[in-house]
C-alpha cells in the first residue's frame, strides 16, 4: 500500500512540474539517496530472507515505474523547450542572401587550356621544361651558337656567365624532347610556358610572356602539314570564317621559315587600323625542323623531318577579345577579367 501511494503521490507531483529544474527536484526526493522510495530498502533489515527478496522486487518495480515516469516527463518538458526556441530564433529565408563575389578565370590561362584541349585532341602531347636553362638548350643546340646576331636581338636575361638564363624561348623543352627521343621515336608535342627577355614593359610590350610552341617530327613531314596544323588551330579560336596565310621569313632552327597571319576578325580581311589595311594580322611564326637542329638532337634529316611552331598567347588574347594593352593579362584587376569573361559566354 506505501508503494502505491508513493507512485500516486509522484503522479501528481510530476502534473505540477513545468521546469527541469522543478523536475531535478521531483526526482531527488523520491530517487535520491534520501529519497522516498530509496528509503524502501532501509525497510528490509525487518524482514526474514524470504520476505527479503520478495519485498526487494517490489521496491525495484516500484523505482523503474518512477524513473520511466521521470525520463517521460523530462522529455515532454525539452521538447517544449525545443519548440519554443525554435518559434522565437526562426529565421526569415525570404531575407536577400548576402552576395558572394567570385573572382574569374586567368585569361591568358583560358586562352592556353584552350590551345592544348584542341591539340590533344589531334594526338599532341603537353610537355614541360625548366625556366631557368642551359645556354646549350636554349640557343646552341637550335643552331644559334655563339656571337649569333639573333642572340643580341633577343636580349637573354643571364643567371651565371653565359652559361645559365631565363629562358628566353620554349624551344629548349622542344630539344629536351628530341634528346629523349634518341633519333629514333615520331614526336608530337606542345609546350606553353612563361618566357623572358629583356624589354621595356608597354602596351604590346613586357619582360615576360607565354609562349605556346609546338613540334612534330615523323618521317615524310612537309610544309603542308604544318598549314593544315595551323588552319585547324586559328578556326577554333577564331570562327570558320578565318582564313590563314604563309608568308617567307627567317628563324635559325626551322629552313624553311614562314610568318603565319590570320584575316582579321575585325574588318573580315577588308582593311583596318587593326590590320594596317592589310586584312591580315601575324600571330605566329613556324616553319621545318632545320636539318641542323635534328642532327644536334640525334635525328638523321635524310630520314627524319618536322615542323615546329611557335604563337605569344598573349597575341592570341588580344586579338581574339579586342585588347589594347597587354598589362591587362599582369595587373590582376577582376573587374577586367570578368568583361573577358562575359564575351567568352556571349
């Protein structure tokens, strides 16, 4: 009978409890250490032992019912404080989202993922190279030795003597590549990099830039081949409409040497400012593999020939989206990279 009445008397007390406070207190004094039902087992001193377990049971019923009653309580009272926290700190997602600004896309970096995606596609490979070289690589072995006039013309930035330098052309990854080949493998390759020279920095001027060179080097190679090369490239970064042209020219290490030029895209090969009324605007140079610069790589030019090109992404970036200045592609303004990026998606 004191057993019922005390779970009758929690019943009621738990009707009144509102915090967990009030609940914290409910409970101390009926399970804690002088708690009502606690006080139970004090009882049993009294009792033989077969009244002893008997009476045991009873207590540990009586104190599982009043913790059950207990944990109900307390999770009633959390969930109405959950309820109403969740009703007073809402938050409004109709309110504006706070912008998030996103830079753009290198354009020199487009322009140059864009060269190598088309080039991979017709078999190239992307090779890298060194930025600082060896004079050997960067001039001897392309058939500009020493006291060379082109050499003056290209004003090296030297490291140590003249024997270490920036380079100032990616053609010595091109040598690179031959050397591996032994003389004996078809090679098919392109390698876009940072290139240096000594140049006062301007509009169409810089001390640095990125060159996008190409090499192919196979048994029976001609000129044609490199025309076709060029008039796939040009027509994807400028329209089926572009029309290319060769014209004669001089570089030490291709014989023979040509200027590639595209129709201009702005006037459509009539005549502007752009072009010089010419209709035509020079974006690359390029030519056959000169006999030399195969035999110092290990090639037989009696039974090897090949083609090398070579386009300033730069030059392609300014044409293709109307730059004037090529100290945009360095002063890394993102309000300027965006117009970019705009026309690039119009």
């Amino acid at each position: 009978m004191e057993m019922e009445e005390i779970l009758k008397n929690l019943k009621k007390d738990l009707e009144t409890v509102l915090t967990l406070q009030q609940l914290s207190e409910v409970k101390a004094h009926y399970l804690g250490k002088k708690g009502l039902i606690t006080s139970l087992y004090s009882k049993m001193r009294e009792l033989d032992d077969e009244s002893k377990k008997s009476f045991g049971g009873l207590i540990n019923k009586v104190k599982m019912e009043a913790s059950d009653l207990i944990d109900n309580k307390k999770e009633l009272i959390e969930t109405k404080i959950l309820n109403e926290k969740l009703k007073n700190e809402s938050i409004d997602i109709t309110l504006p989202a706070t912008e998030i600004k996103f830079g753009a896309p290198s354009i020199l970096e487009k322009m140059i993922e864009d060269v190598e995606e088309l080039l991979i596609s017709m078999g190239f490979d992307v090779i890298d190279g060194p930025e600082v070289e060896e004079d050997k690589y960067n001039f001897e072995m392309l058939n500009l030795p020493k006291g060379h006039p082109a050499r003056d013309a290209q004003d090296t930035f030297y490291i140590e003597g003249e024997e270490l330098l920036l380079r100032s052309q990616t053609s010595p990854v091109q040598v690179r590549c031959m050397l591996l080949g032994k003389g004996k493998k078809p090679i098919r390759m392109i390698c876009p990099g940072k290139t240096y020279r000594r140049d006062d920095d301007d509009a169409t001027h810089s001390h640095q830039f990125m060159q996008i060179e190409g090499l192919l080097v196979d048994k029976n190679v001609s000129l044609s081949d490199l025309k076709g090369t060029f008039d796939v490239i040009a027509k994807h970064l400028f329209g089926e409409d572009c029309e290319t042209r060769f014209r004669p020219s001089y570089y030490p290490f291709t014989e023979p040497s040509v200027e590639m030029d595209i129709s201009c895209h702005h006037c459509k090969g009539k005549g502007c400012n752009i072009c010089k009324n010419t209709g035509y605007i020079t974006v690359a140079g390029g030519g056959m593999v000169h006999p030399k610069v195969l035999e110092n790589c290990g090639y037989d030019p009696k039974k090897w020939s090949g083609f090398a090109f070579g386009f300033g992404a730069e030059r392609l970036a300014m044409i293709k989206y109307g730059i004037n200045d090529l100290r945009v592609f360095y002063t890394n303004d993102l309000r300027e990279s965006k117009v970019f990026d705009r026309k690039e998606a119009n």
